[in-house]
C-alpha cells in the first residue's frame, strides 16, 4: 500500500458528461501528480501541481482539469467524454521541495469507462 | 508519441534465469531514468533508478546498464522469480514531466 488514495475506484458513464476523480496524496506529500493508463497510449504524464500551484503540464486534454486544494488533495475534472477517454487513471504523490527526482508513489488508479 | 521506446513487448523466462529489458530515447534533456513495477491491479512502484553519469546501478537483483553515448539503457533481473512476474515500465525525467515506455510483460515460469 502506497499510502495514496483514490475514489472511485470504478466509474462508468456515458459520452458527453463531466467526472470528478479524487486523490489524496500520501501525508506529508505536497506534490500531486496525474496520469492516464491506456492500452494504445500507454502510461502518459497529465499534470503535476505542488502546494496548490500547477508545476507542470503533459498531454492534458482541454476538456481535462486538475486542482490541488489546501488540504493537499487533488481532483481530476474530465468533461465532454468521449469513447477515448476510457482508461486507468492514477495519482501519485512525492514529497519534498517537488523536484522531479524525489520517488513517486502511485495509487490504486480509478478505471474510467465511457459508454 | 512514444519519447521512450521499450522492448520486448513481452518475454517469458525460467525461474533462476535473467530476463533482460531494453530503453531508447532520442532526448538527450532526459537526466534521469527511473523503472517502475506495475501487478495487475495496482499502480507502479519505483523499482530502481540512474542518473546519466552513471554507468551501472544494481540493487539486490535488479541492474540497470546505461549508456549515455547509444542513448539506451537496460534492466537486468537476475535469479528471476515467479513473483517478478509483472509488467516493467523504463522512464526518463526532463522538466518535470515523466515519459514512459510502453512497458514489458514478464512472465517467470516456476
């Protein structure tokens, strides 16, 4: 166990609407990472945001936003779904100062799928 | 597309063999190369990791090779067991952004 929680661990819904997924990084953490697992895209680096800013961007969807809140949790908002978007969904968490180096601990992951 | 190209896609190996992973990458901004464990059902882990200056890391059973001038560096799972059986993913860091690869699925036959 990582230590890194996410809810739901399933979520099922159909093309066009809006879901939230929730993380909680491990404590102490401040940096919160999201990534997207698919079988033809692999495992692919959304966003990154430390202490509440955004560090860092990846392949991240228009459609696709990300908060960090003050307690340090973090939500994942993905809207006008498509078909495409079906796939795992992990968080990760590191400590310290958010330099790319510290070691990463991954959640369960959520499994999105869009009918 | 893929900035971290991985193979095999998929190897079966005996218990107590080697089972060897290859990376490329084409970057050279990357300055750090983590690989990640992945079980069914779970996230990845941090297996073990190497910076570019370094040649050779090894931690118990795993040994990651690099070769800084090829662009390509390598897992070596030694005296591998049926509980390494598990996909592995190579990675490279630049500016905060992870790339991974496409990752290999072991298979350790007892």
């Amino acid at each position: 166990d990582s230590g890194v929680t996410q809810t739901p661990k399933h979520l099922i819904t159909a093309t066009g609407q809006r879901v939230t997924l929730r993380c909680s990084p491990r404590s102490g953490d401040l940096s919160v990472y999201w990534y997207q697992q698919s079988l033809d895209q692999g495992l692919q680096f959304l966003i990154q945001y430390y202490n509440g800013e955004e560090r860092a961007k990846g392949n991240i969807l228009e459609r696709f936003s990300a908060q960090q809140f003050p307690d340090l949790h973090s939500e994942l908002n993905l809207s006008s779904l498509e078909l495409g978007d079906s796939a795992l969904y992990f968080c990760a968490s590191s400590v310290g100062s958010g330099s790319p180096y510290n070691e990463q601990f991954f959640g369960p992951g959520t499994r999105l799928t869009v009918l | 597309q893929q900035q971290v190209k991985q193979s095999p896609q998929s190897l079966i190996v005996q218990k107590g063999g080697i089972s060897i992973i290859n990376c490329a990458y084409e970057n050279t901004a990357f300055d750090y190369f983590p690989w990640y464990q992945q079980f069914p059902g779970k996230g990845p882990a941090l297996l073990i990791a190497i910076r570019p200056d370094v040649s050779e890391k090894k931690e118990g059973r795993f040994t990651i090779s690099f070769n800084k001038s090829a662009k390509q560096f390598s897992l070596h799972i030694m005296d591998s067991q049926p509980g390494d059986s598990a996909t592995y993913f190579c990675a490279a860091i630049n500016d905060y952004k992870l790339s991974f690869g496409a990752g290999t699925t072991v298979t350790v036959r007892a």
